[in-house]
C-alpha cells in the first residue's frame, strides 16, 4: 500500500526507529532554528520556498541525534551518510545546478568592481551586498527553482527529500555559517577560483612585483654569529590573563561538521583558561626567583 493510500485511510505505518550512529555529525542547535548567519538561515528559508518545510521537519531530529555520518561538498553536489534504520547507512545524494563559465565571468565583472567583497570572504563572513552583485549579474546565490536541485537517496522512502536528506539540509546550513566558500563551491567554484575572481590573483601578482629589500649582511666576526645576545630584563613586558579566551578559535570560528558532545569553542575554552594559569605562574615564579 502506497504512503498516498495510508493518508487516505487516516492509517499511517509505525515509524520506523534509527540505528544509533556513533561518531555522528550533531547539529550545533538542539533547539530552534537553524542556521546563526544570514547566509545559513536564507538556505534553510530557500528550501522552505519550495513547498518542501514539512518535509525538512523530518529532518530536525536525524540532524541533533547526529544520524549524518559525513558529508561532503563538490562542485554541483553533496554527498553524505546518514544511519538509518538498517544496518548500512543511507547514501545521499544533492546535485544543485552550477554556474556556467559564462555566468561566473559575468559575476566577476560585478564583484571585481568593490573590495569589500574579498575583504569580508576572507575573514569568514558572506557580505550582505554580494546577493545585489548576483542580481546585476541575472544570477542568484542559491538556487531559486526547486527544478536546480535533485536529490537521491538508498532509502526505501517514497518521499522526495527524504528524512535523512533532509538532516544534511539542516546541517549544511550550519556549514554554510562556519565557511561561505562551500556555497561558492556547491555553485561550481572551489575557495581559490572564486577568489581570483575578487581580485586576490592580481593583488598577490603586484606583491611579488615589488622591491626585494635587501637582507641585513651577516656579522663578519664568526664568533658574532655564534653567540646570541643577553636578553633584557623587561623582554616579557607586564604580563596579564587575556582578556578573552581562546581568541584565535573564535576568529576562526568551530570546525566544519564537529562531531563533539559539546560545542567546539565550548570544548577548547578550558584548556586555553588552564594554560594561561600555567604560564602565569611560571612567569611570575621566574621573575620572583630571579
């Protein structure tokens, strides 16, 4: 008996239970929505467009029990592992058309004009105005017909996306917030080509164009060379606890599909506490038996 037929009857078959996956991707968000960008939530709100959202709900919980096993993202396509009810996980599929050669000179044209643009990519943040430069361009960021993307899945589900493809919707969509290039990758262009597009090619050209400046002639006495000089007593300056923990991290944001039982930074925060307190103590207890 077909889905359509147990709906018409007002009987449903039993759900089915997944298998628990071990070493899972889990969802950063065990609650609300997804997505803390804007560029993360606008995927999500896309897919909704396309008449799909009660589908995508089936894919909350897969996604925050951690039943994605991998995902990969290529040029044009996605493809994943999510642990289902059987033994063998699900192989996913996700095939978003990509921008023809054509439609990316076009696109470099708009993008090449402002700097912003390379200045916030490369920090970790997709600028609000490069939907403008798509638009000028007569192209879009994300797909804007459910005809540009086509999805598979091993599944014995009727239902087109599934549940498990619908938990690397939700969970790409967090991907999307930790490294903007994947979407510029998942539309036909890796990291290094969309950013020959911004200008970064010619900017490294002109770097390497510039005057060498001449090295500092080593010391003529070889015994100079040898012998360091004495450190001064005031090398390490006034030393303090940093004012934020592990700021690095946080710069560079958590890592693409953590697997942890605790967020990323979260996981980190106490160890950078623990050895500024160590190297705190050893400074001082240096300087005081000194």
């Amino acid at each position: 008996m077909r889905f359509d037929d147990w709906e018409r009857f007002g009987r449903f078959p039993p759900p089915s239970r997944p298998r628990q996956a071990k070493g899972g991707i889990k969802a950063a968000t065990q609650r609300g929505r997804f997505g803390e960008s804007w560029w993360g939530r606008r995927w999500i709100e896309v897919l909704e467009s396309f008449d799909i959202g009660a589908r995508l709900q089936r894919g909350r919980s897969y996604a925050r029990k951690g039943q994605v096993l991998s995902i990969d993202v290529k040029k044009g396509m996605i493809e994943a592992r999510v642990q289902g009810s059987r033994p063998e996980p699900y192989q996913v599929s996700i095939k978003v058309r990509p921008l023809m050669p054509t439609e990316w000179k076009r696109l470099a044209g708009q993008l090449s004009t402002q700097a912003i643009f390379a200045a916030k990519l490369l920090a970790g943040e997709m600028p609000q105005e490069i939907e403008q430069a798509f638009t000028q361009a007569g192209l879009s960021l994300f797909p804007e017909k459910s005809s540009e993307i086509s999805t598979g899945c091993s599944c014995p589900d009727w239902s087109n996306p599934c549940k498990h493809v619908a938990a690397v919707y939700y969970l790409l969509g967090e991907a999307f917030d930790k490294d903007p290039f994947l979407i510029f990758r998942m539309r036909g262009a890796d990291r290094d080509e969309f950013t020959a597009m911004l200008g970064e090619g010619r900017v490294a050209e002109a770097q390497t164009t510039e005057a060498v400046v001449a090295p500092e002639p080593l010391p003529s006495v070889p015994e100079e060379f040898w012998n360091a000089r004495p450190l001064p007593a005031d090398l390490l300056g006034d030393v303090n606890l940093p004012k934020v923990t592990a700021a690095l991290p946080r710069r560079l944001g958590s890592l693409q599909f953590w697997r942890g039982e605790v967020p990323f930074l979260k996981a980190l925060e106490p160890s950078y506490e623990n050895a500024s307190r160590k190297a705190e103590g050893v400074v001082f207890s240096e300087k005081a038996g000194a």
